[in-house]
C-alpha cells in the first residue's frame, strides 16, 4: 500500500496496519500428477454458481459448462481425470464455503 493511500485511511480515522509476508510463506510444493489438476482449478476460480437471497450467499457448485470449456481449451492428456480431481476439490470447497460463522 502506498502511503497516499495510507493517508486516506487515516484521513477518515481509520488505521491500516501492513503485513509483511515473505514469498516463501505463499509457496508450496505440487506433485506432478496432480499440476494438471491444480491448473485446471485455478482456470475455474471464477466459474462458482451461486445462488443470493436475503440469507446471504450460497455456493451451489461450478459451472460445468464452463469448466469443459477450460478442460478443452487447455488440452490436458486426460481431461476425464483432472474433471475427476475437479469434482473432490469441488465438494472439498463447498463444505468450506458453506460453513457459516457462529
């Protein structure tokens, strides 16, 4: 963050405190039989269906239409197994982004 807009947060009170993170801290190690998989979720990250209303949001599944869209357009050696290791993920998220704070 700059310091133009530091001054802007406290020009209206309110006080930002900056987080140092290292690189090495966001890394991890993928194994090479799941790159593809990994590749193919990231593609996706925008492609949630959801569903809002007056209790908040809830996040019903990817969109597969456009999920064999990226599975086709990135021509991966065995798309029905990296759909496969999208559809765990997928049901690993959910249960994340379903969990409501209590």
């Amino acid at each position: 963050m700059d310091d133009d807009i530091e001054a802007q947060f406290a020009r209206m009170g309110a006080l930002v405190e900056q987080l140092a993170i290292s690189a090495e801290a966001e890394a991890f190690e993928v194994l090479p039989p799941n790159a593809d998989a990994l590749d193919a979720w990231l593609a996706c990250q925008t492609q949630w269906r959801i569903a809002a209303g007056m209790g908040g949001i809830a996040y019903l599944g990817l969109d597969y239409g456009a999920v064999d869209v990226v599975l086709r357009r990135m021509r991966f050696a065995d798309p029905d197994a990296v759909l496969a290791d999208l559809l765990v993920m997928e049901g690993a998220a959910l249960k994340v982004l379903g969990e409501t704070e209590k």
